[in-house]
C-alpha cells in the first residue's frame, strides 16, 4: 500500500537530492548514495537516513551549500550534496 500517494511517480517525484534545495527548505534525509567514496564521511557528520535537515545558506556562487543538522551548522561542496537523496523539501 503506498498511503497518502497515488502512484510510485509521486514519490519518486518527492524524493530529490539535497542539493535541489533552496534556501530555508527541511527534509528527511532518505539515503546517502554508497557508491561512492565520500558516505563514510557524510555518515560521520551525522547524515543519517532519518534525520531532518535544513539549507540555510549558499555560497554566492553556489558552492559550498550550509544546511543545519541536529544543531550543528555543516558547509557541504555541491557534489557532496549530490549523494545525499532526501524527501520533502517546503
């Protein structure tokens, strides 16, 4: 049963990649991509499926991005944002 959707299109249509997001967005991490060399990593600064976390700022350029996590303030390149899916994001 997938409750409060309709389709498998609308949760894939909810589910993005932190980077997606713009400023003052919350969302629940879903996963951290383990394909890649740089989860571990991710894993210890607290990105843990779960979790709720928040953008508050971008770089002018847009690179690196700060997102609130369990308190703390982190600084993210683009590309680790990448690996991290999350769903939600208003």
């Amino acid at each position: 049963m997938l409750g409060e959707f309709e389709s498998q299109n609308e949760i894939a249509a909810c589910t993005r990649t932190l980077d997606s997001l713009k400023v003052g967005d919350c969302a629940e991490i879903e996963s951290i991509a383990t394909d890649c060399d740089r989860a571990n990593r991710m894993a210890s600064l607290g990105f843990i499926p779960g979790r709720m976390v928040r953008v508050t700022r971008f770089a002018p350029l847009g690179d690196p991005i700060s997102v609130q996590l369990e308190g703390q303030e982190i600084s993210l390149r683009r590309a680790e944002a990448r690996i991290i899916r999350v769903k939600g994001g208003a």
